[in-house]
C-alpha cells in the first residue's frame, strides 16, 4: 500500500474513487484561491470531473508511470501531490502539488515533499526532481527554496492561466543532495 506518514496527524495515500466527491468538495471550497495558480480548477465542475482525475491518476500508478496521493490532516483530504512528467530514460520527474488555503502554514507541503523526495530517490532510483512554480507564486516557491532544491532558471511563459501566459521558476534536486530539515 502506498502510505506516508508525515505528522502524528497527517498522511499521504493514494488517492481512490471513493474520494472523488471529498477531493472535489476541496477544490470547489477553494476555487478562487486555486485557480490563481492551477489552470485545471475551471474544468472541475462536479465530482465526476474529479472522478475522471482520480482513473487517470490511479492508472498512471498502475503503469509506474507517476501518481497523485492525497495530503490528509486529521482524516480530511486537504491537497494533493504528484509526480508528473516521468522520465525514465533520463531518470527524472516533476513534483506537482496544491494545499487548501485552511492548511497552509502548518508545514505540510514541506513534509509531503520531502517524503516524494525520498520515494523518488530512494524505491524509485530516479536521479533528478523539477519543482516548477509561477515566478509570482511566492508560497509556492518557498517549498523548494526551504528544502534546497537549487533554481536553476526561469522558463518565461511557459504556463497558461486561463488568459494569460506566466513564467515558471524551474527548480531542481538530484540524487545525493539531502534535503534541508529546517
């Protein structure tokens, strides 16, 4: 089973069917906040359309191919996060995440990355993590900044938000560099 425990109160786990409507009740609570930075929120219109995201993602862990594990905090599913963009040949993947506005703060998108940095390292032998974040996106961009991800760069308009273009900080960790504990 595909379970981490990242607080005495907080897991990550793969995320299942029977959470299509809990996780769509999340983004739907948080669709302003959301939709500043994630281009799919305007495409989640009611749980099947979270339903549809969940197979997708659940196939993708099927075929080793990356997945998406809810973040839970006291029971509750309160964010996401992924790998997307495997790349097997060159050994290497992205982490994708988002966190409800309610749970932020609490240092739990630290510690679910730092859980995915060591699955990625270590089970899966991967040699290389991207973290891309809107250049804007200041909350965002401390996770990587916190956990010594080195910014390798910025990819102008390398995101489409609804209406407009944004740039992406790409940031990078490879096998061997630890992550910051504090």
């Amino acid at each position: 089973m595909f379970h981490f425990p990242l607080t005495p109160t907080a897991r990550l786990r793969l995320l299942s069917e029977s959470d299509a409507e809990s996780l769509f009740r999340v983004v739907d609570e948080n669709r302003a906040h959301l939709r500043q930075w994630m281009p799919w929120v305007d495409k989640t219109r009611n749980p099947d359309d979270t339903g549809v995201f969940i197979r997708g993602s659940r196939e993708r862990f099927a075929r080793n191919d990356g997945f998406d594990a809810g973040i839970e905090l006291d029971g509750a599913i309160v964010g996401v996060i992924g790998l997307h963009r495997m790349d097997r040949t060159n050994r290497k993947t992205e982490i994708g995440y988002w966190l409800a506005e309610s749970a932020q703060g609490q240092g739990l998108m630290t510690a679910a990355c730092r859980a995915i940095i060591s699955h990625v390292f270590g089970e899966m032998k991967l040699n290389r993590i991207e973290i891309h974040c809107g250049t804007e996106n200041s909350r965002s961009r401390r996770i990587p900044e916190r956990l010594g991800f080195r910014q390798e760069g910025v990819a102008r308009q390398a995101g489409f938000l609804y209406d407009r273009y944004v740039d992406l900080v790409v940031y990078a960790m490879l096998t061997g560099e630890e992550p910051r504990t504090k």
